[in-house]
C-alpha cells in the first residue's frame, strides 16, 4: 500500500531517509554487538550484551527514521475523538507469540536459577549438578543469575525503550500506514531482544541436560520441553530481522 497525501490522496514518494535510518540502526547495531562481545572474559558474558546492544541500536534507528520522514503536506484534516492506542499498530499475530516468549524466558530463568549450583571456581549460578548412586555430576555452563541476571535486567530496559517509543509512534501526527509500519519494526526489535536470548537460554540449558547422566526423567522431560522452544525461537529471529529491514515485505 502507499502513503497518500493528506489532501488530494496522491502517493508519497517512499522516504529513503527512513529506510537508511533503519538500515544504519542495523549496521550500528552489527558493529556494537561485535565489539560488546570482544569484550568477553571467556565466561560468555559478553554475548549477553552484545544481544541488547543490538536490538537497542535498531530501535534507534527506527525513531530517527521516524523523526526524519517529512510530514504530509496538504490541507488539514478533521479526527475523530477516539483515541489511537498501541495495540491498533502492533502485529496482531506474532505480538502475542512475542509476549508468551518474553513469560517462557523469565520462566526458563527463574526455574534455572533455582536449581543452578555454582561452578568449580565458586561463581554461583553458574553450572548444573545432579548426584546419584553416590556420584555427583556437574554441567555448564547453565543458565542460571551469573547468565540470567544480566538477560532480566536487558530485557527490563529494551521493555521500557520500545513500550515508550510505540507509544509516542501511535501518538504523533502521521499517515497511518507509516505508524503501522513503523510499530512493526519496533516490535520486532523488542521481538529480538526476547527471542535471541531465549534461544541461547534454552539451547544452553538442553547442552548441559545432555551432558549429565543424573538427570533422569525430569532432565528427560525438560530437553523435550526446550526443543520447541529453542526452535520457535530460531524462526521468530530472522522474522525480526527482516521486520525491522523491510517492515511493508513483512506485512505482505
């Protein structure tokens, strides 16, 4: 569909400024990932914020996009007194897949955290044990706060970011199609910021199940119950990539 002038309902000529905007918030968001996780002290915590890095950078690159894109010119319009809401521009379909896979990832979190043990060096939260006929076992890295701490806290920021800058795209003037669009992208950037830690948790946490012989039945259980998750997980990220770079492809 194309944006129509508010006056004589002729098409506007696509804003490349929001386009290369978006696309710089992803090239910025590449560079800062890399060079976040460079700084990893060998325990992994760097890609943790490298993840959040990113996501955050596209977000960015959406709301300058947005602030860039002129404004239709035309004759002013009446409008209605009803209220334009968040929920009216988000995706209806993968925005509630979203938000159950931000519950499963605070979920995964928590139940890791309390059965996590700490590792051979003390850092607690950070390995997985399990003892029987005697013998006990230990696994990691495992999800638990020394991982799952920084995930909340990034996660609980990227929240707050994208909520607020939804709200302020619903709320200012605008052709509707861009706001549809716009809202997309940053859905799917908060939809990255959830889907990509959720599929390291899940994928870390089935590795060290694996390699425990002690597990039992819960383990077995718990690996057949990370699987979909991890793989739902692996499809929603690249649809997030590819909504924040072309949200109107998406949308078709």
């Amino acid at each position: 569909m194309s944006e129509l002038n508010a006056g004589t309902d002729r098409p506007l000529p696509a804003s490349r400024a929001d386009r290369y905007a978006r696309w710089g918030g992803l090239a910025a968001g590449a560079v800062a990932a890399r060079a976040v996780a460079s700084l990893d002290d060998g325990l992994g915590v760097g890609i943790l914020y490298s993840i959040p890095a990113f996501g955050l950078c596209a977000v960015i690159g959406v709301l300058v996009g947005d602030a860039l894109t002129p404004r239709a010119q035309g004759p002013v319009r009446t409008a209605g007194l009803t209220p334009r809401r968040v929920r009216d521009y988000v995706p209806r379909r993968m925005t509630p897949l979203l938000l159950c896979q931000a519950a499963v990832l605070v979920i995964l979190l928590a139940v890791a955290a309390t059965v996590a043990s700490p590792d051979d060096m003390g850092r607690a939260g950070r390995s997985l044990a399990a003892t029987c006929h005697g013998v006990t076992e230990s696994a990691g890295p495992w999800p638990g706060l020394f991982y799952g701490l920084p995930v909340l806290v990034s996660l609980a920021l990227s929240t707050v970011a994208c909520g607020w800058s939804l709200l302020r795209i619903a709320r200012r003037p605008g052709d509707e199609q861009a706001r549809h669009d716009r809202s997309l992208a940053i859905t799917a950037a908060w939809g990255l910021l959830v889907s990509a830690p959720l599929l390291g948790v899940a994928s870390t946490a089935s590795g060290a199940l694996m390699s425990l012989n002690c597990d039992g039945t819960p383990g077995t259980i718990a690996n057949w119950l990370l699987y979909p998750v991890a793989l739902i997980s692996l499809v929603t990220v690249p649809w997030c990539l590819v909504s924040i770079a072309s949200p109107r492809a998406t949308r078709r």
